[in-house]
C-alpha cells in the first residue's frame, strides 16, 4: 500500500478532533499499513482479523467509522456489515480485493456507504473516510424548531403542520423535517443512515424533478466524474424500501426522481 504524506500535492489536514475508526482485515500487512497511515493523520484506530472478532470490537466501544474488507476468516465482511447495520447507521466503508459488480453490489446491499477497491492508495482512502465523517456529522442549528410528535394516525394533518413549521416538507406519507433531520413515514420515524439521509434532502429540494446519478455522486458522494453509479442506484433501491417503493421514480436514461404526492 502507497504511504501518501500529501494529498492533491498540498499537506494533508490532520483531523480536528479524536475520531475513532475500527478497521476489520485479515491481512496482516495491509491491516497494519492502515492503521499506522490512520494514526498519522490524528485518528485512533482500533483493529481486528476477522469477522467475528470485529463484531466484537464493535459493540465494546463506540467508534465514528468501521473500515470492513470483504473477504474475512469466521464471518464475511457482506456479514458483517449486515449484523452491525441491524444495531446501528454507524458509517461504514467497505475493502474488496476485486472491484467486480458482484462484490460492489453485495457490500452496498448490506448497508455500506461506500467501498475501495485494493490495493488501496491512501489518499483515496483519507478522502473517502473524510466524506463519510462529512456526512455522519451533518447536524441541524441547536436553535432549530422541531415539529411536534404525531402519533401514527395524524399524518394526515402534516400538510396543515407543514405550513406552520419551517423546513417541514410532506410527499403523501412521507415528511421530511429539513431542519432538524427527521423523517417520518406514517407518522413513524424512518430510520436512515447519513447516506440515505443526505440522498432524501437532494431529492425532497427538487420534488418531481430528474437528478442524475452524475450530480447526485457529486452533491451526496463528493464524487467527481470518476464515481461509480452504482453507489447511487444501491444507495436509492434501500431508501426505496424504507420510504415506498414508489416514492422515488426511476426516469430511464436520466436518473431519478421524488413523487410529490
């Protein structure tokens, strides 16, 4: 693995604050290469060899990122992510040894935000870990108004609460809080992970207009033209399951878009 001192030929920023990273992989060489980088950079790292050993980790302490490769010993990382996605939206950037679909689409299915491909060139690595904690750290002003909880049967008075409450959007079911990051179908909270989060907002600003996939890589993933779309149609078909299935419509040959009602 390439040791980057500097990235896009300027010193790299070391990160503000102590922010925790668990990084699952069973190669010895890589693991360790990974969390010396890490370290330099400001970050703790904690790490472990195989799957179960990192579900371990994970629940012992708390951490802001997991780094899981794909191919571990005792429980796979597609495995893995899925336990941990069933405890918590915690962001997570998946390893794999081969960029092939097969594998990309495995490890988004089960929850990831994000993969790299190894051999992993660490100031790839460095971005993309500082997109993920971009968006798990997108909070709302401590100032800001927060709707009142409804229980499930008064949804279908969001329309009325809507226009009394700023940053209160409703698309039939759905309402989006804009300004205190809540979304509730049903009158339930949904939960999403910063990734779905920040893919609903871009959608909920433009309702009924097509955004995409390249915009989209480039305002959720901080991606240039060099980002994968199948980030985005994984990352769309789980918040389609979590939203309805007909709340965001695919627009062939364009890209997406959020059903006003």
């Amino acid at each position: 693995m390439p040791a980057h001192e500097q990235i896009g030929g300027k010193s790299a920023i070391r990160v503000p604050g102590p922010v925790s990273v668990l990084v699952v992989e069973d190669d010895a060489v890589i693991r360790r290469a990974v969390q010396l980088f890490l370290e330099r950079y400001g970050y703790q790292v904690a790490v472990a060899a195989d799957g179960l050993a990192g579900l371990e980790a994970f629940r012992a302490d708390a951490h802001d990122l997991l780094i899981l490769d794909v191919m571990l010993p005792e429980l796979d990382g597609i495995g893995l992510c899925q336990r941990i996605r069933e405890e918590s939206l915690v962001p997570i950037l998946m390893m794999s040894a081969r960029g092939d679909a097969l594998d990309v689409v495995a490890g988004l299915e089960a929850g990831a935000d994000d993969y790299v491909v190894k051999p992993v060139d660490t100031a790839v690595l460095v971005a993309r870990i500082r997109m993920l904690l971009r968006r798990a750290s997108f909070r709302p002003p401590e100032e800001a108004e927060k709707p009142p909880t409804r229980s499930p049967d008064t949804h279908v008075r969001a329309a009325q609460a809507s226009a009394v409450i700023p940053g209160v959007l409703v698309f039939g079911d759905l309402t989006v809080n804009t300004v205190g990051l809540e979304v509730h179908r049903d009158g339930r909270p949904v939960p999403l992970t910063p990734t779905e989060l920040r893919l609903l907002l871009e959608f909920a600003a433009a309702p009924g207009s097509v955004l995409d996939r390249r915009r989209l890589l480039r305002d959720v993933w901080d991606y240039g033209w060099e980002g994968d779309s199948r980030v985005v149609d994984l990352c769309v078909l789980r918040l389609r399951k979590k939203i309805g299935t007909g709340r965001i419509e695919t627009v062939r040959g364009f890209g997406y878009k959020l059903v006003r009602d």
